[in-house]
C-alpha cells in the first residue's frame, strides 16, 4: 500500500471514529423525571449520563484526533517525496 493511500485511509478512519463519538455522546443522555422534595412541589427533570458510552465517546474522540495527525503527517511526507 503506499504513502499517499494509507494516509487517506487513516483519515477515512478518523472521519468514521469521529461519527462514533458523537453518536456515543448523544446515546449516552437521558431524561428523568426526579421526584418532588416536599408536597405539593412539581416534579423535575434532570439528564444523566452513561458512563460507559462516554468513556467510549471518549476514546474515539482520542483515536479521531490520533488518525488525523498521524494522516497528515504521512500525507504530507507522501507530497515531499514525490
């Protein structure tokens, strides 16, 4: 595979690990309803997370950012030699 090729694959795959991570943040919220305090107070809503879909958010954010560096990198060394 050369240079150039495996450069743009490695940005086609931070592109992907970056859809990734922001479909894990939005799959990782929910709404709750949260009980009164004291009578006759209205109920509220409050958002949670889960943890483990932000940690994965997380990750793939790290190996988004990781991919791109590394592409352009070799891209731009793929530029140089040719």
């Amino acid at each position: 595979m050369t240079r150039r090729r495996r450069a743009i694959v490695e940005l086609a795959l931070a592109v992907v690990a970056a859809v990734g991570c922001v479909v894990a943040w939005l799959q990782s919220r929910s709404v709750v309803e949260v009980a009164p305090i004291a009578d006759g107070e209205p109920t509220t809503r409050s958002v949670t997370y889960y943890a483990p879909l932000l940690v994965l958010a997380l990750v793939l954010a790290t190996l988004a950012g990781v991919l791109v560096v590394v592409g352009v990198a070799r891209l731009q060394r793929a530029r140089r030699r040719s």
